[in-house]
C-alpha cells in the first residue's frame, strides 16, 4: 500500500467519524454542555487529515524528492502572516526536499492550495494552528455561543429584530406590516414579541453553534472546510 493509498484511507475514515461528530455535536447543543468524546472525535479528525496531507507530502517524495535526504517529510504551508515571497524565501517547499529541483510544476501546484493564493484557503494554516494547539495542550475547548433573532411577517412584509436591537413604540403611535398593526406603549425585542392586531405571525428564531474557544472559528463550518479541502488536495496529488 502506498502513502497516497495511506491518505486517501485517512480521508475516508475521517469522513465517517465527521458524520458521528455531527451527531454527538447536536446532542451536545440539546444538553448545552460539551459531550467529553466530541472533543476526543475532532482531536482524532484533526490528526488524521493532518497525517493524510503529511502522507500525500510523502507520496510525492518518494517519486520525485531527493533520495538522499533521510529525514522527516511534512506538507508545506504557509502560516497566516506569510506571502508568497516569504513562503519562497523560506524556501519551505523544502519540506518536500527536491521537488522544486525535479517537479517545479508540483511546487506551483501545492502554492495555489496556500492562503495566500486564495484567501478561501485560509482554513489551512487555521488548521495547522488548532492541529500543532490540540497536540502540545490539552483539548481545546468549545464556547457554546447562542444568538435570537426575532422575525414579524405578515401579508408579505417583515420585520427583523436581530440580538440587542429593540424597537419602542410610543403610546400614541403604531407600525403596519402587511395586514397587521403593531399597538404602541410597548417595547419590542427578541424576549419580549409584539403586542399585533391582525394576522401575523412572528417566532424567535435561536440560532445556535460550538466555536474554538482559541480563534472563535464555528466547529462544523470549519472542519467541514478542512476534510473537503484535504481531500481535494489528497486527490489532486496523487494522480500526478
């Protein structure tokens, strides 16, 4: 079995245990506290797309590096604060030693995955960060963040009262929305719904998520980020 088989399997397997982390997340969310085997899952996930990448890195080592090198092969990044001209005066493409020599068409290839070639790609050096965070530290742990929002409708109009924003309506005064009227002497927001004379219909809406608690990233946003991005780059390159 060859590295990039090795990688591939990783991907696959990761992309079974994102599937139980999803599920473990929303009971999670429903008992609003962190379930402890969350936390082991997206370590596990983490390091095994951290090991497909190191393993594709070798794949393409062993085709076109430099054999006489004997030490360790990682797949090259560039970390938040670095451009192209400091990734190439780093010359960190060295850590696939001698595949700009031999396969200059590979190097170019692994820089458009960089963040710096797409700010899109910025998931990368974010997962590098959290990856190098959950391997020297202890498990990061997740903020649970909740935000309302409260949203009025009626005979096709709507009003939208989003976290902190209220509306007060004097005593004297009142709001139409479609076919409704919204009285005064009343003080709307997301805890306390309107008062509406009419047909209406209006809900508060929660909208709910777990995020890093070191870089305020959303957990199933950005793990879903990173394995579609790996296994791009898993299967990108290992058919060259």
């Amino acid at each position: 079995m060859s590295y990039f088989d090795d990688a591939k399997n990783l991907v696959g397997h990761a992309k079974t245990l994102f599937q139980k982390i999803k599920q473990t997340y929303d009971e999670s969310l429903n008992e609003q506290k962190v379930n402890p085997s969350l936390l082991i899952d997206i370590k596990n996930l983490m390091e095994n797309l951290r090991s497909a990448l190191d393993f594709t890195a070798h794949g393409i080592f062993d085709k076109y590096g430099d054999k006489s090198y004997t030490g360790n092969i990682y797949f090259p990044y560039a970390w938040k604060d670095l451009d192209i001209v400091g990734y190439r005066s780093r010359n960190i493409i060295e850590k696939i030693p001698g595949l700009a020599n031999s396969r200059p068409d590979i190097a170019v290839k692994i820089e458009s995955y960089q963040y710096f070639s797409n700010p899109a790609n910025i998931w990368l050096p974010t997962f590098m960060d959290l990856n190098n965070e959950n391997k020297h530290q202890r498990l990061t742990p997740q903020v649970r963040r909740e935000t309302k929002q409260l949203n009025i409708k009626s005979g096709g109009a709507s009003m939208l009262l989003g976290q902190g924003a209220s509306i007060r309506i004097g005593g004297g005064a009142s709001i139409r929305i479609g076919n409704a009227i919204i009285q005064g002497g009343q003080t709307i927001d997301v805890n306390n719904p309107a008062e509406i004379t009419g047909q209406a219909t209006q809900e508060v809406i929660s909208w709910i998520s777990f995020h890093f608690s070191s870089n305020n990233e959303a957990v199933i946003p950005f793990l879903n980020n990173a394995l579609v991005g790996i296994e791009k780059i898993v299967n990108e390159l290992s058919t060259i």
